[in-house]
C-alpha cells in the first residue's frame, strides 16, 4: 500500500488490514481464492497501491500456497550514503546495499522502492546480469543512466544485456520515488486464462476443472464465501 488502507482475506485462513507502506506476499501455487477491497475511510486518503503479478517456474507452479505479511516497520531499508543521506530504498524483496529482505520467493524477483529527498541525487543499484528489469516512477521526476528526465507514471524498461550489471538512477525533483522490479527470465510458455497461468494449455484446461470441481488445491474454493464481498451486498 502507498496510500489508505485495503482488507483482505483468503481461502486458506489468513485475512488483515494493510496501512501505507505494508506489503502483503502471496504464492498462489497449487491454488487459493484471494479477496480484497480498498477502505475509504473519514480521516484517511483515499486508497493507493500496487500489484505486481509474477509467474512461477514451472517446477513450482503446483507448490503449497504461501502469505507472507510485513508492515512498513518490518521492511528493512538500506541508506545508500548513509540515513541522513538524500535517498533511502525499502527492500520488499532482493537486496540493496548490504541489505537483504525477509521475503521468501520462489525464483528471482527483486522488488525495491526508491525514495529520495534531493534533486540531482544519484544511487547505482546492482542487479544480476540478464535480468529483466523496469522502473516505475510514483512520484516526481528521474533519469537512468544519464539518460533524459521521465515523469510520475512513466515505466522505464531497462536494458537486460549480460555485460549490465545494475543501473544508476538520478533523481530530477527533490521528492522523487520509483519502484524498481527485476527479475530472472523464466524461459518458459506461458498459457493465460484469467487469473490462471500454467506453461501448456492442457495445464490450463486441468486447472480450470480443480477449480470448479474443488481439487487439487481448490478443495475450499466452491464452498468458501468472502465476508468481505459479503458486506457489499
């Protein structure tokens, strides 16, 4: 969550409310019924988040579901030149100078947040060779690797040679902010339909038949009733 507060709950059990900065971790796996819903509340902004959807090797596409939950305190961060440094990273997954997340994941993903407090700011932030990576800028003004100034809401994809081995991004406002996402390539099919994603289109077929007939991970999943959808009606 940037901004507000969300609800959650799911079929396995877990359910919570998440405040700015909490980060909530989910490996679907073999199968779980997920919902949310934003909070607008009297005495607080109105709601903002993210989501980032990731695909699972294919050697983990049917693993036990997994929540991971971490408020904003629980998120280590790393002070590239120190804490009353111009800028600060919230490591929500990977690892930042020297600093490495609690988050358990399966396959590379390393998710940052850059947050800086200076115009003309530079941080370089290793990442493994190869990787697919992009930025997203939340707030402000910044640039990568010298390049020209990009604006709040721009995506910037990076480069994924192997002879790159990180980025440097500079801040251009002294209120920039941008999540930095990367990731090691899969290599691998993808098959989509809805919230379904498996490597062949039989597996897809199969899976879409556990769903409705409640197996294979989904055994909760026909008779499960969200009270927070509950409450809309």
């Amino acid at each position: 969550m940037i901004e507000g507060s969300s609800q959650h709950e799911d079929s396995v059990g877990h359910k919570g409310r998440l405040g700015p900065g909490d980060v909530q971790w989910m490996i679907a796996g073999k199968g779980i019924v997920h919902a949310e819903m934003p909070l607008f509340l009297p005495d607080e902004p109105n709601p903002m988040g993210m989501q980032l959807w990731i695909d699972l090797p294919k050697e983990h596409k049917m693993t036990t579901p997994t929540y991971q939950e971490l408020s904003r305190n629980e998120i280590p961060t790393a002070f590239p030149e120190g804490p009353d440094g111009p800028v600060q990273v919230k490591v929500i997954s990977g690892k930042s100078f020297g600093t490495e997340s609690p988050v358990k994941h399966l396959g590379g993903c390393w998710y940052m947040d850059f947050q800086f407090k200076a115009s003309d700011a530079t941080v370089f932030q290793d990442l493994p060779a190869g990787w697919t990576a992009f930025l997203y800028i939340l707030k402000g003004s910044l640039k990568v690797n010298g390049s020209e100034s990009h604006e709040q809401f721009h995506t910037l994809v990076l480069s994924s040679e192997a002879s790159e081995n990180g980025v440097a991004i500079t801040s251009t406002s002294p209120d920039a902010r941008a999540v930095l996402i990367a990731g090691e390539p899969l290599d691998q099919p993808v098959f989509q339909y809805g919230p379904f994603v498996m490597t062949t289109r039989e597996e897809v077929q199969q899976t879409l038949l556990d769903y409705s007939t409640g197996k294979n991970g989904f055994e909760n999943a026909h008779i499960w009733k969200s009270k927070i959808g509950a409450g809309l009606m």
